[in-house]
C-alpha cells in the first residue's frame, strides 16, 4: 500500500521496522534507519543487511533521539495505533520530518476492533494481542492537524485499515 508514494532517493525513517521487510521493496534510496525495540530484531537486521547506506536503531519511539538532518519520508506501518495518541507521535515526529517530507501511516480502522474482539471470542485471534492496540483513529482525526497536511487516506482490506500520507506544512514565518 505504501510503495507507491516513497520517491526514489528518499531519506527514510521506518519506525517499528521489525525484520526490515520494506527493505526489499524500496526504490534507490539515499538512506535507511530501522527502529524497533527489539534488540533481536534489531542484531538480526544488522547481520542481514550490511550496505553503507542502511543502519538500525534499537529505541522505543518516545525515547528515540536523532542528531542526523531530518528524514523526508517516515514509515509507521502498524505502529500508530500502539502509541500513546495521535497528537504526542506528531510532536514527536515534527523534528524528525523535514519540511515538505512525508508521513506514510497505515493503521486498523474502529472497525477492526470489533472484528478482533470478536475473531478472539471464537479463537480466531490471540486474546493477547488484543491489549496491544492502545488507539484506533477516523479520518478524521488526520484532518485539520496543526502543522500537517492530509494528502491521501484510503481505506483497504475489506474497510478494515487505512492508509494516511500527511505532509509537513512549512513552519510559519514570523511576522516582522
């Protein structure tokens, strides 16, 4: 779903990037910082992926520090709905994104809360996992955000998940 929108030479961020499987897919890229909180993951994806332009980082997102220029593109790919809310990973992002750069967000719909409370009751999914997801967001709350651009949202599989692309509005100007 996300492929599409990453331009060749993007400076990317991929925040709960777990094996690092959008490594296979990308486009020539200028640079590629993993996160993930797994130390596992994170020392598997090290060993496998050795090119001078690809680097991991073990962090969990809210303590996440970058001294590097900002990314043009960021990557939560199911990640969003297992943070704190919408508005503290904007801030947070804010100073990782430069301006003009890309969020590429995919994320459950209300909907598939429903459909996990329910697939759990006839053990179709783990009852474990449904604990796991903190928020579940409406296009709505991906419109009108301060400092933030709604360019795309699309529902996929079955309405059950969408994809949001956000882009960093221009930091205001001040007036003289």
């Amino acid at each position: 779903m996300i492929l599409p929108f990453i331009p060749p030479g993007a400076k990317i961020l991929d925040v709960g990037c777990d094996n690092g499987a959008l490594l296979e897919h990308l486009p020539a890229f200028e640079c590629y910082l993993g996160l993930d909180n797994q130390e596992a993951v994170i020392a598997r994806n090290r060993k496998h992926y050795q090119q001078a332009n690809v680097s991991f980082a073990c962090a969990n997102f809210d303590d996440f520090a970058w001294q590097g220029s900002p990314f043009n593109l960021v990557v939560l790919t199911a990640v969003l709905e297992h943070l704190a809310g919408i508005a503290p990973a904007l801030a947070r992002l804010r100073v990782l994104v430069a301006e003009n750069g890309l969020l590429l967000i995919t994320t459950p719909c209300p909907l598939s809360h429903f459909v996990l409370h329910a697939g759990a009751a006839v053990r179709l999914f783990a009852r474990d996992s449904l604990s796991e997801h903190k928020n579940y967001f409406r296009k709505s709350d991906f419109q009108r955000l301060p400092e933030w651009k709604l360019d795309l949202y699309k529902r996929f599989e079955f309405g059950l998940n969408q994809l949001v692309v956000l882009r960093k509005l221009p930091a205001p100007q001040p007036k003289p």
